[in-house]
C-alpha cells in the first residue's frame, strides 16, 4: 500500500468576502481536489461544495474520475434547479486519483495540476480557458498570458448550461518516489509565478508547511482571489514514465464557434 504525504489549505484572500474554494484530501481513496466556484451570492461555494461531495461520493462507489467529475457537473445544475443555490452558479475543478503507482488527473476550466520532480515544474493540465484558447491559435505569445485582459474568461465549467454540456479532459501517468503533485485554483497562479512556485517546492519543507508558504506567498503578492493548494507525494516505485493523454475531444474545437458566447458565464 503507497504511503502518501500531502498537505492542503485554502484562503479566502485579501479582496473577497467569503470563500468559494474548497479542497478534499481522501488518501485512503488515493483522491484529492480543488474546485473553484463562482457565482456569485455564494453560489459558487455551494457549487465547490457540491462537486467536492459528489467526486468523493462516486469514487466510493468505484466510478471513475471523469464520470465522477460528469456527476459532479449534472448534480449542480439539478441543485439550481432545485432551488438549491443562485441560477448560473459553478465550479472548476482537478482531480487526482493514485492507485499503486499510476496517477490519473481529470479537469475542467483553470484550476491546475503540476508536477515537481525534485528539480524541474510541469504544468500537466491546460486550462479551458480564452486566453489558452488564444494562445493555442498564436492569437498572443504564452508570455502574455498571465497578464492579458480576460485572464477571467473560462470556456467551461461544472456547472454551465451550454447545450453541448461539459468535455472533461483527464491524463494518466506513473508517480515516482520523490515526485510531487500540485493542484491549485487561479488564486494562487494569477500571484505567483511557476518560477516561485518552483523554488518554493525546492526549499525541502514538507508537504504541509510547503502550501502554507505558497499560500501565504500568494496573500503577500496580493491576494486577489481565493487561494487553495494541495501537495501530494507518494513512496512508491514506479516503472518508466509514459504520459497518456486519455481520448477526448478537445474542448477548443467543441468550443470554438462559441466563444463570445461564453463570456456571459463564469467571468468572476
């Protein structure tokens, strides 16, 4: 059985009033997630809290991570439905999921996945976002990105009433000892940089007092939005890494045509 370290926090910031992040850290599922809700009227907390209840619900069960995240979606728009929350209420979300010594990541929208391996950060999702969308078509150099006007604007999320509904888009690899997995909401990636978050995973704190530094990092570079971080390690051993990206379709060609549209959902 892997033994897992990890570390999790969250933060309302130094701007908003209350707090629509949420975490789940579950190691004896070998799950974690970040959801990033938005809504407005604390609808997005309750649409974080939803897909967090709903993912670690399913995997219970033994669905797996993209059907839970598909659940997750479905689930909070029969809760505004409901009644349950504000109409137009939503979340992004990651997921990990170990088991043994393989790692699967499923997403949609911006919150983020990367990888440390001792040395060197990766950035193993892609955000659903129209800055990426621009960036992908050469529209902007990635340089751009973290500062270009509609850093805000998302493409998809739990949540939304598009007709075509929601593409989950999810990666699968091999987790080796020493190597660290980070999930976060744009909080912490809109004040600090990959090079920061680098250096800061290279200092040999642990888990724990590794997101407690980025959080705070991230409070003191400005505290714009809601932050959340959690740090995952494993000790296993595992064979040659080959990253699969699972078959999807992909969600800029879905979306494409409708792009303009999307800007009246989600702009928080």
């Amino acid at each position: 059985m892997p033994r897992y370290g990890y570390g999790a926090g969250t933060d309302t910031g130094r701007i908003r009033s209350h707090n629509e992040d949420c975490f789940r850290a579950e190691p004896e599922l070998g799950l974690w997630l970040v959801a990033d809700g938005m809504g407005g009227h604390q609808g997005g907390e309750v649409a974080s809290t939803i897909a967090g209840d709903v993912i670690v619900d399913k995997i219970q069960s033994g669905q797996s991570l993209v059907v839970t995240i598909e659940a997750a979606h479905n689930a909070i728009l029969e809760a505004g439905r409901a009644g349950e929350g504000p109409a137009g209420m939503g979340t992004t979300v990651v997921a990990l999921q170990i088991n043994h010594h393989e790692y699967e990541i499923a997403w949609v929208g911006d919150c983020r996945a990367y990888l440390w391996n001792g040395a060197h950060l990766k950035q193993l999702t892609r955000d659903h976002s129209y800055v990426q969308y621009l960036v992908d078509q050469r529209v902007i150099p990635a340089a751009e990105a973290d500062h270009h006007g509609h850093q805000n604007y998302i493409m998809q999320a739990l949540g939304s009433t598009d007709p075509d509904g929601i593409r989950v888009d999810a990666i699968r690899d091999v987790l080796h000892r020493g190597e660290r997995i980070l999930l976060c909401s744009d909080g912490l990636t809109k004040e600090v940089s990959d090079a920061d978050i680098a250096a800061l995973l290279s200092t040999g704190l642990d888990e724990q007092e590794t997101v407690d530094r980025l959080i705070q990092t991230a409070l003191e570079n400005g505290g714009s939005d809601n932050v959340t971080v959690v740090l995952v390690s494993a000790d296993i051993d595992a064979p040659r890494r080959s990253l699969k990206r699972l078959p999807q379709n992909h969600i800029f060609d879905a979306f494409r045509a409708r792009i303009k549209a999307f800007f009246k959902y989600f702009t928080n």
